[in-house]
C-alpha cells in the first residue's frame, strides 16, 4: 500500500482479511509514489512505451 491512508492503525491487515490477498505497506508510503513519479519524469525515454496518454498519439509522437 501506498499513501497516507495506508497508515492507519489496521487498514493493512483489515484489507487483507477481506480480500484474501496479502497486503504490503511500502517502506516508505508517504513519499513513495512522488519518488517514483519522481524516476519517471527523470527517465520519460526509458518509461515512454508505458506510460499512459492523456491524448491519443501524444507519447508516440513525443518519441519521434
């Protein structure tokens, strides 16, 4: 899990219970998704082919 939410008292454990899926909470959940927002942007060349467009074309034609 990622996000302030994540830290609630329980919310892990409680979701796993439910889902039947095991829950993880990342090392570090306040941060984590701007830092890897973070690497993306750093390296839009590397992540282009799976990022998704908010337009149709507009990686594709980034990459060109």
């Amino acid at each position: 899990m990622a996000g302030g939410g994540s830290l609630l008292q329980g919310l892990p454990e409680r979701l796993s219970e439910e889902t039947h899926m095991r829950v993880y909470r990342a090392e570090d959940p306040v941060t984590c998704v701007a830092r890897g927002a973070g690497e993306i942007v750093a390296d839009l060349d590397r992540y282009h082919q799976v990022l998704a467009a908010t337009q149709r074309g507009a990686l594709a034609a980034r990459a060109h």
